[in-house]
C-alpha cells in the first residue's frame, strides 16, 4: 500500500518515523567524522540515547522478544516497515541495531558511501543470507553459475559444493589460485551471479587482488562478495577496495574473548546484480534483515550482541597485538627444521606478500613509521615435517596452546584442518583447497610470543 493511503492515525506514525530516521542519520554522519578507535568505542550510542536510557553509558540489552505498541496505528505502521521499530526479536531487537550501526560504520570507515549491516546467529547464517538471494530463478533465464575462491573455510566448501552444488545444481566455478587473475576471467560469465573469496583465508592464508577481482565482477554487472572475517575492519575493509559485499564470523577475530557466536553481512547501498527487486540492489543488508531474514529466522541473541559490542571497543588494539604476535611466531617456525612450510603473507617469501601488503593495513597508523604499517592478522598454517602422522604427535603435545576448531581468540588455538573443519568435504576437496594432512593451523593470541614459541618447539622436537 503506497504510503499516503495509511489512514490519518497511521500517517501520523510515518512522520515520527520520518524524524527518528533523521536524528540517527544526524548522529552517524557525526560518528563517520570521528577515528576508527572512537566509532568502535562509541557506534551510534550518544548522549542523548544515554539519556533515553536512564542514563546508562553503555549500550542497553533488550532481552524481550516482542515489543509493545502505543496503539494499532503504531503496529502498522511498524509492521509495514514505515517507521523505525523493532517488533520482534527474530526481525530487529534495539541491542542488534547498536552492533550493527557500529559494525557497519568500521566496515565502511574511509568509504565515502553510505553502508549498512545485518546482524545474523552464525558466520554461516552469513555467509548463506549473502549469497542466497542472488541464486533465484529469474532473469536472465538458464543455467547460471557462481564463481568462488577454493581457498576457503570448510563450512563454506560445504555450503557451496553441498547446498548449492549437489542439492540445487547450481554451478559452482572454483579457482584454484585467487592470485590469478586470468583464472578469474576464465571463470566469470553472462550467467554469473557474483564472486566469492576470502581475504585472508581459513586455514592457508591465501590472499586475493580485491581491486581487479571487483572490476571484473563490475564488468559483468554483478557483486563481488568478501569474507573479511580474520582481518576485520582493523586491517582491511574490502568496501574501500571496490567489493560490494563483506561477511564476517563476528564470532572470530571481533569477539577475541570467545562468548558469542554471530555474524554480520554488511553492503554498501546501490550493489550490482543481474537479479532480484530494485530495494535489494538498493539497500541489500536492510533487504535482508526485513524480509529473507525475517523469513529464514537466523536472529542474533540480544545478549551476545552486547557481548560482541563491548569487544569492539579494543578491535584495533586487538589486532595489532596479535598481528605482531603472529609475525614473531611465523618467523620462528620458518626457520625450524621440523617445519617444511608456514603459509602466513607477513612472511616475504609468501605468494600473497606483496598484495597482503598493499592492501592490509593497521587502520589509523599512517603517521606510524613505516614497519607498524602492515600487519597480517593473527592466523597462520604451517606444515610439519613428517607426514600427517607427525603433525598429530606435535599437536598432541602441545601444552599450552589450546587444541580446537577455534580461531580468532585471545587464547592461542591449534587445530589439524584435515581431520576437524575441513574433515567433511573429503579427500578431493582437500586436494582443491590445498590442505594436506601435514597441515596445522595456529591461531595465534595474546600470550607473550617467547611462551608461545617455547610451546611450539618442545612440541615440534618432542619423540
């Protein structure tokens, strides 16, 4: 129903909203003036929301499931989407909106365009919610396909090559080596949906040309769509570089402390695709929070929203303390003789080096010198010398460094990506994203690097 055919009571709640929308952009544009450290401090949430919350300097948890309405002009208005609301928790909740105004103003931090995000349960729901409205069957008629990097997290490979592939034979194109931009063009199409790649990725560290990869997607007229999740926006934000579309598992490097599962799909507005309404290319994010959202039901808690937000406030410390934790740790092992290759882009030798770094760097640090510029992020693999029967008596030695299938964490975390997150999609699927059963990924955290490395020797020379 067009918006001037609302009886009078419900126009009167359309104007109110109208106002409400232009005091938060009023604020936001305030925020997108401000630095990294303090938009991560702070988000949206500003003295006159204190004030509307009793006062409280931090941003409140709204643990309701529904909200409560002044009359049935204020439902429907809200329930048409014709004002800010919340409803119910599965479409919106006040403590998302925080995360997701913050979120979405670090991801587009330097980027002259306006950004939004929304918030999901998982990394996966994500990583689904971003790719799945562009895989409809409409025009351009036939059979259509997606292009996506093969160096990749195992969840993802599961999506893609089981969902997608097997289950709704959607072509899946994978590239081998994302440094290669003719692999790219040979892939891409006039059936093409959009372009998927990690930056760095989970578990080998591959890097990507995010500049030329999203000029090809741009010249084809659909999204290139990055997972930003092991640099965050600390170190590098893809909407600057040209993507269209970032994912995040918020549950990784933005939450260090590790008590929340949760991630973000972020879009700037105005995306290209060949498919899909005209307030999908618009506003994709809100698109996706108001009505695919809405309808699949991936909703974040409220608690682990606030969680997650008071993680935030350190992101880039964060980060630079365990990048350079990580680089100290890649050197040392680089030079070990029970190790046969470290796969991490700080390292001069690596393939990715040079493009890592043009492209990652700690945000805010240009008055630094030169050497506090780039940084890497925390994650590396490494492969143990010996064979994979090696790299299971190194990983069950390990006497500090915690063994699981995290990453991201304060806590140093080793796992074997053969036998746990990428153990599902076979031996042939391994063989396409390079990882071998000599493999360990090392997530490296806060301990001090000595302490790390001390465990990471007595392992690897042990019997």
């Amino acid at each position: 129903m067009a918006k001037e055919n609302y009886p009078p009571g419900v126009q009167n709640y359309i104007v109110r909203g109208q106002k409400m929308l232009a005091d938060e952009a009023t604020q936001r544009t305030r925020m997108r003036s401000k630095r990294f450290d303090t938009i991560a401090v702070h988000g949206i949430y500003g003295l006159e929301a204190a004030l509307a919350n009793q006062g409280s300097i931090n941003e409140p948890v709204y643990l309701s499931s529904a909200q409560h309405f002044e009359n049935s002009d204020h439902m429907e208005a809200a329930l048409a989407y014709l004002m800010p609301s919340w409803a119910y928790s599965r479409i919106a909740n006040p403590t998302l909106h925080y995360l997701e105004e913050t979120l979405s103003l670090l991801e587009g931090y330097g980027f002259d365009e306006e950004v939004s995000c929304c918030a999901t349960g998982s990394g996966m729901a994500a990583i689904f919610l971003a790719t799945n409205p562009f895989l409809v069957d409409s025009p351009p008629k036939g059979p259509f396909n997606i292009v996506v990097s093969s160096k990749c997290y195992g969840g993802t490979f599961m999506l893609f090559n089981e969902r997608y592939a097997k289950e709704r034979g959607i072509d899946v194109r994978w590239v081998k080596d994302p440094l290669d931009l003719k692999e790219w063009e040979s892939l891409v199409d006039q059936q093409t949906r959009f372009l998927f790649a990690e930056m760095p990725s989970n578990p080998t560290l591959a890097v990507f040309d995010i500049c030329a990869v999203a000029l090809l997607a741009h010249q084809f007229g659909v999204p290139l769509i990055v997972d930003s999740t092991i640099a965050t926006p600390a170190l590098l934000r893809p909407l600057c570089l040209g993507a269209d579309i970032v994912v995040h598992s918020v549950s990784k490097s933005m939450n260090a402390g590790g008590l929340a599962i949760a991630g973000a799909v972020i879009a700037r507005h105005q995306i290209p695709s060949r498919v899909g309404p005209d307030e999908m290319r618009e506003n994709f994010a809100l698109y996706l929070k108001l009505l695919p959202g809405r309808d699949f039901g991936p909703a974040l808690s409220p608690l682990s929203a606030l969680l997650i937000l008071n993680e935030l406030h350190t992101l880039r410390s964060k980060l630079d303390l365990l990048s350079q934790n990580c680089m100290e740790v890649a050197r040392f092992l680089a030079q070990h003789s029970c190790v046969t290759a470290v796969y991490y882009p700080g390292l001069p030798g690596d393939a990715g080096h040079t493009v890592a770094s043009r492209l990652m760097r700690l945000v805010d640090s240009e008055n630094a010198c030169d050497d506090a510029l780039p940084r890497y992020g925390h994650l590396l693999s490494f492969r143990v010398k010996g064979g994979a029967t090696k790299a299971r008596i190194f990983f069950d030695r390990l006497q500090m460094i915690m063994r699981a299938t995290d990453l991201g964490r304060i806590k140093s975390i080793a796992t074997i990506p053969s036998i746990s997150t990428h153990q599902q999609q076979g031996d042939q699927g391994r063989k396409l994203a390079d990882i071998p059963g000599d493999l360990v990924r090392l997530n490296v955290g806060g301990e001090h690097p000595q302490d790390i490395i001390e465990d990471l020797d007595q392992a690897l020379m042990g019997p």
